[in-house]
C-alpha cells in the first residue's frame, strides 16, 4: 500500500482520522500541495479559502509551484479538491455569485 505523506500544517481532525482508520502516512512539511499520494499531489481547499485565495492570487502561486515540481518529475498529477457547499461561501462577509465562483473553476482548468 501506498503511503501517504501529509503536510504538517494540515488539521489534526484529518491527521486523528488517519492513525483512527490505520491509514499509513507520513507527516512532513510539503512545499506543493497539502497531501501526496504516489506521484499525485493534491490541494484542499475549503470553499471561502478556495474563492479567497484566488481573488488575492496565492492559489495561483500555488499551483505554479505545483506545477515546477511536475516539471520536476516529482509528481505527475495534480488535483485540488474544494470541500464545502456553495451556500456557505461568503468572502468578507458578502455573499459571492455564483457565476463569479464557477467562472474561477473553468479559468482554473483552462489555464493550466
């Protein structure tokens, strides 16, 4: 079985679930991505994180940094998984659009 190596930075909820399920993993501190798992590197993001951290840019710092070490051949994919429901995303406290939301998603995909 593949071991999973989980950022240090990551929510010791998640960590807790991992040693409960017998999950192997290592705890180390990653420079790409919250988790890898074989040659898959892969970034959570909660829903407000998600919008927030692209309106200010750092997403896409992210996935440029994701996208070097694939360049690297330190992994050969890249998922980012959004956790969370539309109807709970509020930015500064302002209720986002839909469309504006969507929109981030398919530039995202598009772009890289």
């Amino acid at each position: 079985m593949t071991k999973l190596i989980v950022d240090d930075r990551e929510d010791n909820k998640f960590i807790g679930l991992l040693i409960k399920n017998n999950i192997e993993h290592e705890i180390v501190r990653l420079n790409s991505g919250d988790y890898i798992l074989s040659d898959i590197c892969i970034e959570r993001k909660t829903i407000n994180d998600f919008y927030e951290s692209t309106i200010t840019g750092h997403l896409k710092e992210q996935i440029m940094t994701m996208l070097e070490n694939q360049k690297d051949n330190l992994f050969s994919h890249i998922i980012i998984v959004i956790i969370g429901e539309y109807d709970d995303l509020f930015w500064q406290g302002v209720k986002t659009n839909q469309h504006i939301f969507y929109g981030m998603i398919a530039s995202i995909v598009a772009k890289y």
